[in-house]
C-alpha cells in the first residue's frame, strides 16, 4: 500500500485552507478527520470518515 494525500485545496472551503496531510491511509483518514472537526466545523462520523478516504489520492512526490 503506498502514501495518500488529503489536500484542503481540492475543495472549497470559507478559510481558504491549504493544508495537506500525507502518510499511510488509515493514518490520513484520522488526521484529516481531526482537522475536519476542529478547523472546518464537521462532526466525526463514519460518514465523514468515509468521504474522506473516497477522495485521497495517490502520494506521487516519494
């Protein structure tokens, strides 16, 4: 299993945010899912969770 990005930059957000996370996928899942709950006002469900994982993409710059 290779690296996964969550990048903030692929979606709107009313902060601009620009963070991206990287690592191992359940380890991005989590990470993002933090700051999802505490900087974009999202509840931490399993739906959420979900969506997440959905759209990471594939870590091209190792």
């Amino acid at each position: 299993m290779g690296r996964k990005v969550a990048d903030c930059r692929d979606f709107p957000s009313e902060t601009g945010c620009t963070l991206t996370i990287s690592g191992e996928e359940d380890e991005v899942v989590a990470a993002a899912t933090q700051h999802a709950v505490a900087v974009h006002g999202h509840e931490d469900t399993a739906e959420v969770r979900s969506w997440l994982r959905e759209n990471l993409k594939d870590d091209v710059s190792v």
